[in-house]
C-alpha cells in the first residue's frame, strides 16, 4: 500500500490586494520568491477574501440605505442597521434570524447557507468597508488556473471561505470555488476492508482541502493563499465543481 504525502505550504508576501489586480501573477511571483515556485500537479488554495477584493466586491456601507426592517432589527441587537441591509440585499432566503443575537443565517444567491450571507469585515482597511463573495467562485478559480497556465504550470485552484457549521463548536474553511479537480472521492459500490460494500461514502475532498489549508493561512497571519502538494489530483475540467458540492433543497432534511 502506497503512503501518500502531502505538504502545505503557506505563500508569503502577496501584498494587499487592490481591484483590478492579476492573483494569479502576484500569487506566482510571491511562491517563487520564497523558494516554492508552483509545480504542476499542485493545488492552489486561494482565499476568498483576496478574490472579492480583486473583483471589486468590496462595499462601503456608507453607500448603503437601510430599511425599517433593518433598523429595527438593529435596535435590538447593536448590529449596524446598513450591514443587516446588505446581508438582506444579498440573500435569497432568510434560514435563521436571532434578534437577541444578531445572528442572521440566510442562504445566498449562490445557493450557499452561512452567517450574514457570507460578507465579512476581516482584513479590510477601514471600518465603514466590508467584502462580498465574489459573483462567481467557480470561475473565479477558472480564471486563476487558466492564467497560472498561461505561465507555464498545469494546477486546481480551490477558492476558500470561512463558514460555521450545524451542531459543532468552531469554524472551518470549505471550498466555495473548485477548477481543475474532481470535488469528491466517491467510494460508493467499493468495499471496505472487511468486503461490505460502501453504499453512502463519498468524502467532499475539496472541502478537507480547504479546512486543512486554514492551518498555514491563520486570518492574523496575512497569509492569502496556500499551495498542496504530493495529492494525486483527480483532473476534472467541468464547470461549477464548487456548486456542484450545495445540497439540493430536496435532499436537505433540515429545511
């Protein structure tokens, strides 16, 4: 039996981030320069957070006009009335809100469930500025993995975010984003070591991807972007890998 290695390695000195920006040159030349110039076969990891932010999904909450909703669902809470706007404006359903808390899950236009539909204030200069998911992180992570290419090295790309998690203390990356690897390894119809055959397992890889990279790229660490290597990638080059990992509605026991 073949033991596999894997390495992650965190990628310094990319430096802020502005729109308009290439990352996947910024994120080349930075790898390079600390001495682990990208391979092919590698896995990128890139945070969501550096992609909005390169796509001009950055907002100023100054711009914003909130409702009466808004207001008096921030009166109870001392959430910013402009924030819970903005949360509204970019959400398809409202899941969960806690007025006590502020707490407001609700599922985006992407079809992803999380807190405050996904925007965050974390690393961003400012106190009135707060990012966006970018509008498309399947392509997104097409368009890094296609301009890395451009350069000489055959990649995934897998765009990663923060998000909380039903009945379990803590957060974790998932993988919001995927170009160029199969999201899943599906060990449904193979038998385990004992010969019964495995009817429900299919492991979400891109998902464990992600998480594991959080370990290199700390949100206090200014590290945006992470590199796996020694995976043995299961190439996929459909579009809407990342979307393809949503749970359909039907199939969620819990709404």
């Amino acid at each position: 039996m073949k033991i596999q290695e894997i390495k992650i390695i965190g990628i310094t000195g990319i430096r802020e981030i502005e729109c308009g920006d290439n990352l996947a040159e910024l994120i080349f030349q930075a790898a390079g320069k600390q001495g682990n110039s990208l391979e092919d076969g590698d896995i990128l990891v890139v945070t969501q957070k550096i992609v909005s932010k390169a796509e001009g999904m950055i907002v100023d909450l100054s711009n914003v006009t909130p409702s009466k909703f808004a207001y008096d669902f921030s009166r109870k809470n001392d959430k910013d009335p402009r924030l819970v706007q903005l949360i509204l404006d970019n959400s398809k359903n409202l899941i969960r809100l806690n007025e006590n808390s502020g707490i407001i899950i609700s599922e985006t236009f992407h079809g992803f469930i999380c807190a405050n539909a996904g925007i965050d204030s974390s690393n961003i200069d400012g106190d009135r500025f707060v990012s966006l998911l970018p509008e498309d992180s399947d392509k997104s992570a097409l368009i890094i993995r296609n301009n890395v290419e451009l350069m000489g090295k055959n990649i995934a790309v897998i765009i990663s975010d923060t998000f909380g998690r039903p009945w379990r203390e803590g957060q974790v990356n998932f993988a919001i984003g995927v170009s160029g690897i199969n999201p899943f390894i599906d060990y449904r119809g193979t038998n385990d070591f004992f010969g019964k055959e495995l009817k429900a397992t299919r492991i979400a890889l891109a998902d464990e991807i992600a998480s594991a990279s959080e370990i290199v790229m700390s949100k206090a660490a200014g590290i945006p972007a992470a590199i796996i290597r020694g995976h043995d990638i299961d190439h996929d080059d459909n579009h809407k890998l990342g979307e393809s990992i949503l749970r359909e509605e039907s199939k969620d026991l819990f709404r």
